[in-house]
C-alpha cells in the first residue's frame, strides 16, 4: 500500500521542478529551436517552390526555343520551296520568253525575207521588163528600117485597134 | 537513417549496461544489512521495495558490512518552522532507532518515513519536503534537461541555422523534437493550436524518457524509480488533467453533460459515464506509467537477487544474461512509455480542443 500512496515531498518537488522545466525549456529551448526550424522549413519551402518554378520557366523556354526552332525551319523550308518555285518559274518565264522572242525574230526573219523576196521579185520583173522594152525597141528598130514593114504594122496595128 | 542510429545506441547503451548489471548482482544493494540480520536469510521482498520505493539517502554500495551513501537533506515543515539536517545523522537507521533532535524535536526515519521519535509527542503537523533519492534524481534530470537543450538552441540561435542542417547535439536532438512535434503533438491538436502545446508536449516528453532512463542505469547517478513512482506520475497526471480540461471547448463539455445525437434519456447516464471518463484518463496515464516503470525495476532487480536466492554463483550466467535482456527490453519500455504518456496527453488535449462544427450542423437539419 506504501507503494501507491503519494508522498506530499514528492508531489511538491515534482510539480515545482516540472514547471520549472516547462518554463525555462519553453523560453530558452523549445521557442528559439521551434522557431528556428520553422523558419527553416518556410525557408526550404520556399527554394523548393523557387526550384520547381525555375524548372517550370526552363520547361516553358525549351518548349519556347522549341518552337522558335520549328517555326526557323518551317520559314527555311518555306523560303526554300519560295525559291525553288521562283528559280522555276523563272526559268520557264526565261524559256517562254526566249522561244516567243525565237519565234518573234523568226517571223521578222521570214518577213524580212518574204519582203525581200518580194522586192527582188519587183526588181527582177522591173528588169525583165526593162529588158523587154529594150529588147522590143530594138526588135522594133531592127523591124522598122524599111519603109513597107512599118506600113505593114501600123495596118496592123489599126486592123486591131478596128477591131477592138 | 536517425532510427537505425537510435536502435544502435540502444544496443549500445545495453550491451554498455550489461557487465554493470553484473557486477552488480555480486554486492546486494540493501541499505542496511545490520549486523545481526546478517546471516537471516536473504529476503528479495523487502530488497526489491526497499529499491523500488523513495529514500532519504542514495545508497551506492556496501564495503565489508557497511553501506556507502550519499547523504541527502532531510526538510521538514513543522509548526515551528522548518527543520533542516542531514541524512547521515540517521545513520543509515531506518529502523526508527536512531533519535535526531532539532530545534526540541526529535525525528526517527522508519522504513524511509520520518516520525516524531515519542508516540503521542504532540508537536503538531510534521510534513516530509526532503530531498529524497527521487527528488535528486530528478533535479538531476532537471539540470541533465535543461543543459542538453540550452546548448541546443544555442545552434538554433544563430543565423546560419536556417540555411545549415542541425549537427553534433542538435543534429541528434532535432529528429527527436520533430518527432514529438509532427507525430505527437500535430497529428492529435487542432493546427491552429498545436503550437501552444508542443512545448509542454516536448517537456514531458523529454523528462519522462530521460528519467526512465536515467532509472535503468544502476549506479550512481541513476537507478532512482522516479517515473515508478505514483508520486511522480500523479503530478504529470494532474498537469495533463488541468490543461486539458482549462482548454476544453463549450463542444467539449457540451459532449461530456449534454451529448448531441443520442436520445434525451441516454443523456444522462452519458453524462455520469463522461463525468467519470474525466477522471480516469488522467488516472490511468499515473498507473500505466508507474506500473511499467516499477515492473522493469522489480523484474531487473528479482533476476539480480536470483543470485542471492539460490545463494550460489553459478545462477550468475542466466541471472545476468536475462538481466541484460530485460534491461534492454526496459531500454524500449522507457521510451515507450514516454511517448505513450505524451501520444495520449496530445490526444486528450487534442479532443477537449475540437468543435465538432458538423455534428451540430446534422443536429439542427434532423430537428427541422
């Protein structure tokens, strides 16, 4: 019974250094060092928080360097395809206009030509004529030194004027 | 990482412990063996209360028949005032033979309690304030307390704490006071209140543990059963009795007298059942704490006297080898049992703090 009877001596130095330990463990131990580690895990929260937003940020730029990198080599392919179209097309325009140009000199050439042609033509039947004429008058000399073959043809000649 | 350390320096503690315990069994820690009871036969009853129980002296060993102790205060508050001397001057008498007289009183000690030596002398109140073996064991916690963790915030005082993780002291220390803060205190108390509390909680804590501990050593300074005495864990009782309940909400009352959602009639019984509930938590955190603490010392000092009982050095082997295993075991225990006094003290604060908002919110929909 001795055992499980309370002695007031011990009740009275147990609660006396109890509350002395409460009091000065709670001012000087647990504040600061409750304190301290709080801040710490505020403070780890926050680099934590400051981390993943970085990591984020960085995300966000690859994704952005990314992008700027398929929209460089969509312009490049663009630009590429641009020029091959213009080199083609400048090509064709080149050919097109080299063959009408071909064909435009071509028809001057035949123009030319045909005019050329004609004129020599003029010039060859002015000449035949020429020589015609010549050739008559001399025919006509050589007929008309006696006096009987030109009354013979001016007979003629008024035989076919009667007629017509 | 920290627990593996922690069960390492138990078995470190233990294994430390273990020739201690053995070479204990070899001189019988009795007070007083007089020089007639010498040859009685040797009684454990009266050894293991003698240990298990408060003393005036703190007893370290005997040398050839005579007991070694250092002497403690002995205070008495009497009508005339307080009287003061040393426990010496009973010359490790606790027979009530031996007569100290101050200031025209004279004291005896029998069996650890200080009488007037007449029977019948009527000097009125006689109250026993001595610095008993428990009391300077626990002052000695106290200080062992209050160094370990002043020189621990001394780290936490300075700047570079908020960005240095905590080492040597603090380094150990902080997971235990993390421990006590986020498993204890957090999972139990309302947030918004939880830090008013995780200072007592931490205190309790640390003071229970490190008494129990400090009463597994078996030398001088430890070996005193403070934490196994009812004294002790009454006072602890009755701190967590009166801040819980100086706490407790109007839902927490309301719930003890008047308990929502139970018929009219049951309410009633339901208060007396609540009413008594009061009581009996805090009762049995005194009991649970005292009971374990005071079984490891009856149990450790039983295997030592198995020596004595079989009165033969042979039982040495076994006697020690199961007072190792047990001393560890006790090692668990302590700890244990500081964090189940602190886990239910959290509890009962942690529920006389809680508005049970929803409870009352069902009340008033079922009553419309």
């Amino acid at each position: 019974m001795d055992l499980v009877t309370p002695g007031f001596g011990l009740i009275a130095w147990t609660t006396f250094t109890f509350l002395l330990l409460v009091a000065l463990l709670g001012k000087f131990a647990w504040k600061p060092i409750l304190t301290m580690v709080k801040e710490r895990e505020a403070s780890i929260d926050m680099a934590l928080k400051a981390a993943h937003a970085a990591k984020a940020e960085m995300a966000a730029l690859h994704s952005s360097n990314e992008q700027l990198l398929k929209e460089t080599r969509e312009e490049r392919e663009r630009i590429l395809k641009e020029a091959r179209e213009m080199r083609e097309k400048t090509i064709s325009d080149a050919k097109s206009a080299a063959s009408s140009e071909a064909a435009k000199v071509l028809e001057t050439a035949r123009e030319q030509i045909h005019n050329e042609k004609m004129a020599a033509m003029t010039e060859v039947k002015n000449q035949v004529a020429q020589l015609a004429v010549e050739m008559s008058e001399r025919i006509l000399r050589a007929e008309l030194q006696n006096a009987a073959a030109q009354k013979a043809m001016v007979d003629r000649a008024l035989q076919d004027v009667n007629l017509n | 990482m920290i627990k593996r350390k922690l069960v390492g320096l138990f078995i470190a503690v233990a294994l430390f412990l273990a020739p201690v315990v053995g070479t204990k069994a070899a001189t019988p820690d009795h007070a007083a063996p007089s020089e007639e009871k010498a040859d009685a036969p040797f009684d454990p009853t009266e050894l293991i209360m003698h240990h298990v129980k408060d003393s005036h002296s703190w007893h370290l060993f005997d040398l050839n028949g005579h007991a070694y102790s250092v002497p403690l205060p002995v205070i008495l508050w009497t009508t005339h005032g307080f009287v003061v001397f040393s426990s010496s001057e009973f010359h490790h008498d606790s027979e009530g033979k031996v007569v100290v007289q101050r200031n025209g009183m004279s004291f005896v000690n029998h069996h650890e309690k200080i009488h007037f030596a007449e029977e019948g002398e009527n000097h009125g109140t006689l109250i026993d304030v001595s610095i008993t073996k428990n009391v300077a064991s626990m002052l000695f916690v106290a200080v062992l307390l209050l160094l370990l963790f002043l020189s621990t915030a001394r780290f936490y005082k300075t700047k570079q704490a908020i960005e240095k993780a905590p080492s040597g002291l603090a380094g150990f220390l902080e997971p235990l006071i993390l421990f006590v803060r986020d498993d204890i205190a957090k999972v139990n108390i309302p947030a918004k209140q939880v830090d008013r509390f995780t200072p007592y909680l931490l205190t309790l804590f640390f003071f229970i543990w490190l008494n129990n501990m400090l009463g597994l050593i078996p030398f001088f300074p430890g070996g005193a059963n403070v934490t196994g005495n009812i004294a002790v864990t009454l006072v602890l009782a009755v701190f967590t009795f009166l801040i819980t309940n100086v706490n407790g909400t109007k839902d927490y009352w309301l719930h003890i007298f008047w308990m929502p959602g139970v018929p009219i009639w049951l309410r009633p019984v339901l208060a007396i059942v609540e009413f008594i509930g009061l009581f009996t938590k805090p009762f049995s955190l005194m009991i649970r704490l005292f009971a374990n603490i005071t079984a490891g010392h009856i149990i450790v000092i039983s295997l030592v006297s198995l020596v004595f009982v079989f009165e033969t050095v042979l039982v040495s082997p076994g006697s020690v080898l199961l007072t190792l295993f047990i001393s560890t075991l006790e090692l668990l225990v302590a700890a244990l049992q500081a964090f189940v006094f602190t886990m239910l003290t959290a509890l009962y604060i942690g529920t006389a703090l809680e508005s049970h908002d929803d409870h009352h919110e069902e009340e008033i929909e079922h009553a419309h």
